[in-house]
C-alpha cells in the first residue's frame, strides 16, 4: 500500500524537490501551501512523472484552522507517513538592534506553533502504526545567530528544540524526526531569487554558497532512510 508525505511549504525551491524525491520512492504526494497556482504546477509534474498528487491551499500561520487542514489531507490521501515541514514568512529578516516584540510575535505562527499544531494531529497514527518520520529544514540562523538576519531564526530555535525533545520521545518508537540546516541559497527559492535580483542591480549582498535543492532533498532522504542522524548541516 502506497504511504504519502505531506510537504507543508510546498515552494519552488526545497519543497518541491522533496516532493520529487519521495515520489520517485512510491510515496503519494500531498503539497501545501499559500498559492493555489504554484502547487496545481508542481502537482502536474508529479502526476506527469506517475505519482499521485494533491494540492492544497491553506495559510499554515492560522493555527486555530490546523485541524481543518489536517481533515482536508487526510480527506485527500489518507493517513500521512512522513511529515515534511518548511513553510517560509513574508516578514523577512530584521536586526537585532530594532527587533521589538511585536516584530518577534510575527515570526512565531510559521516559526514554531503551526509545526506543533501539525505534530499533534499526525503523530498519533504513526506511533499507532510504528513507524513514519517528521522532517524539517531550516536556515542557518536557526543555530547560531547572524547579523541582520534575526526574527526568524529564534523562532526556529524554538522549534530546533521543540523537535530535539521530540525526537528523544519517539525515536524509540519506530518515528524518525530529522532536521536539515541550510547555510546557502538554495537555487530557484524565493531567498536566491531575491539574492540574483539584488547583485543584478548592483545592491550589496552577503556572498554565499548556493546549492541545488535535489541535493539537499537527497540528503534529507538519506537521514530519513538510514536514521541515523537527527540533525545534518549544509555545508
């Protein structure tokens, strides 16, 4: 019987990468995201690739609509072996010098809860069943701090430590929980769009790596197959 992954934050860069990847595994394929259009693309592909896809708008930062959203996806594919998280904020980055708490709050919905949200509405199935994974992958400044580039990366702390906990709860219960941390542009994302347009007008840039989202989407799949591993970084 065919297993499906939710890929919450279904973009143009990592999460349809993802999405690809364990499709080519046999998994069914179910895409969130914000934008009804995008998702439609990437699921055309996928079904013209031979998967099954399913694509659904919703705006994760709603928490209170989370349980109407996890009954749409099961209502589309069923019960969810593997949990992809990665959704990303319209709010940008900010400094640290001028981040007031107001600023801060923003990050939080997309950050953290709406992940704990999600959590709670699919883990009970795979412990029932022993057996799934939840995934996440992040920027670098989840880890250790950056200059200009705060808001969300103590909102993805939070959430770093979140899935650390959880994964000392789980993994001995046949759930895989596994996290990717990415210190480069990953190509055809909002970010290295964003960066291109930048060094094209001339605007100054921070210089960093870029890499292809199929090799992260690689590496994440290998974390989940072989587990491993918690937690990996890129580079």
């Amino acid at each position: 019987m065919p297993k499906t992954i939710a890929v919450f934050g279904a973009g143009s860069g990592l999460g349809q990468a993802i999405a690809h990847r364990y499709a080519r595994e046999g998994y069914d394929v179910v895409l969130v995201g914000r934008r009804r259009e995008p998702l439609e693309h990437i699921a055309s592909d996928l079904r013209a690739a031979g998967a099954i896809a399913h694509a659904i708008d919703a705006d994760l930062s709603r928490i209170d609509a989370i349980p109407q959203l996890a009954a749409r996806v099961r209502a589309a594919a069923g019960n969810v072996e593997v949990l992809y998280y990665a959704p990303t904020s319209d709010s940008g980055f900010a400094t640290a010098v001028n981040l007031t708490p107001e600023k801060a709050a923003e990050f939080m919905p997309l950050g953290y809860y709406a992940l704990v949200a999600l959590v709670r509405e699919f883990l009970p199935h795979m412990l029932e069943q022993g057996d799934g994974a939840i995934l996440t992958a992040q920027g670098a400044s989840t880890t250790h701090g950056l200059p200009y580039m705060t808001g969300p990366g103590p909102s993805q702390a939070a959430q770093r430590n979140y899935l650390q906990s959880l994964h000392a709860e789980v993994g001995g219960r046949g759930v895989y929980v596994g996290s990717l941390y990415v210190g480069a542009a990953i190509e055809k994302s909002a970010f290295h769009v964003e960066l291109e347009r930048k060094k094209a007008a001339g605007e100054p840039v921070w210089e960093m790596a870029v890499v292809s989202p199929d090799y992260l989407a690689e590496q994440l799949w290998t974390m989940h197959r072989s587990r491993e591993q918690a937690e990996a970084s890129y580079p």
